[in-house]
C-alpha cells in the first residue's frame, strides 16, 4: 500500500477538550496466543488496559467507550472506571467488527453528540496521549475525514474517522476492522506517524521483552 504524501507539518498539538470526539478502546478478545488476557499485563505501576486508558484521558477527547468481551468483570476490576462507559460485547468471539459495532451503537444509544471516532486498541505499550492528539491536529489540518497512524509502512490504529465514516464502521463484519476502511478509500486518508504502534504483545515472549525495556 503506497502512502499519501503529506506536505505540510503538523501544527502544536491542542490540548483543548474536543467534545464531539468520542474514543472507543477496542479489549475484548481473548488473547489466545498469550494465554492470558492482555489487558492486564504489568507494565511498569500499570496494567496495559490502564496504561490505555490514561493516554486517551491525558488527551483532547473527553467521552471515552471501552469494549470489553472475554473476562470482563476480571478486566473491570482491574481498571478505573472513572470517566469511562464499560460496553460489553458478548459477540466477540466473531471477531473484531463486533467491537466496532458495539462502540458505535453505544454511541448512537447515548445522548453525547459526536463527529469523530478515534479507534484504538489495548496491546500498543507505547500509545500516548500527544499520537491521540496528533490525529485530531492532523484532521483539522488536512480536513481528510480519515487520519490514520502509520508504522512499518503500513496504515493502522490509533485511527480517527469523522461522522461521514459512522455507516462503514457499522457494515464490519467477522475481523474486518479500521484497515479495510482506510484500504479502501486511500483518497481520503492522512496520516501521522507513530512508529512504535508497529510494537504490540502478542506472545509471552514479546511480553518479556517489552517489559523489560519498560523497566529499564
């Protein structure tokens, strides 16, 4: 997939609450591979579902919807929910397009007016608030209705979709997720750079490295 070249630099990011931003975190899975569930892997004083959550409070979005699936009491009581709304997606087994739909339909159910999404997930450690940020100064700078982060030359999440998008993000279906929508229509799509989102934990060895680079 050939990137969009972007001319111009991103401005200061805007630290300003974006109230028509609603960011959905995507932890329902089961974490097969790991073994356990992810979101509760320590790293540093944190858990990884905390660690994401705290990157998307320190951000300009101020709704945040997490989507929680297998092991979700155990995962609720292992976060603060403060300021969150807890969906729980019991169709997650079909895969990730479950979670989409039901943060949108949390949305849609609710009476918070919203623009934009920005869809992301548990397992990137290196997730901070400036790359949340940085999508929404990129959008206002680009005006593209799609800004996604791009690492290992590849298009991914973090991503942020404006209103235009919300009918797409519901058609999802089995693991289809926000790639299929931003491979499908590269013309409206910019990007910023995260290049550490290449980096998520999939296996307990990848744990153990990662945590040893958190700890040094």
């Amino acid at each position: 997939m050939k990137l969009p070249q972007i001319e111009n630099q991103l401005p200061l990011h805007n630290s300003e609450p974006v109230e028509s931003c609603c960011a959905i975190i995507l932890a329902a899975g089961s974490s097969q591979r790991m073994g356990s569930p992810k979101q509760l892997l320590v790293f540093g004083e944190k858990n990884l579902m905390q660690h994401t959550i705290d990157a998307v409070k320190a951000s300009s979005v101020n709704k945040i919807i997490v989507v929680l699936g297998y092991a979700s009491e155990l995962v609720t009581e292992a976060i603060d929910t403060a300021g969150l709304q807890i969906v729980v997606n019991d169709d997650w087994p079909t895969g990730m397009a479950s979670s989409v739909k039901a943060g949108m339909k949390a949305i849609a159910d609710s009476s918070f007016t919203v623009d934009k999404v920005i869809l992301l997930v548990c397992d990137q450690p290196y997730i901070e608030a400036k790359i949340i940020d940085d999508l929404l100064d990129q959008q206002r700078q680009s005006g593209k209705p799609v800004i996604a982060s791009v690492y290992g030359g590849k298009y991914g999440v973090p991503a942020l979709f404006d209103k235009s998008y919300f009918y797409l993000l519901k058609q999802l279906n089995g693991d289809e997720g926000a790639r299929k929508i931003i491979r499908e229509n590269l013309g409206d799509v910019a990007s910023v750079p995260f290049p550490a989102g290449e980096i998520d934990i999939d296996t307990p060895s990848a744990y153990e490295i990662i945590k040893r680079d958190f700890n040094q």
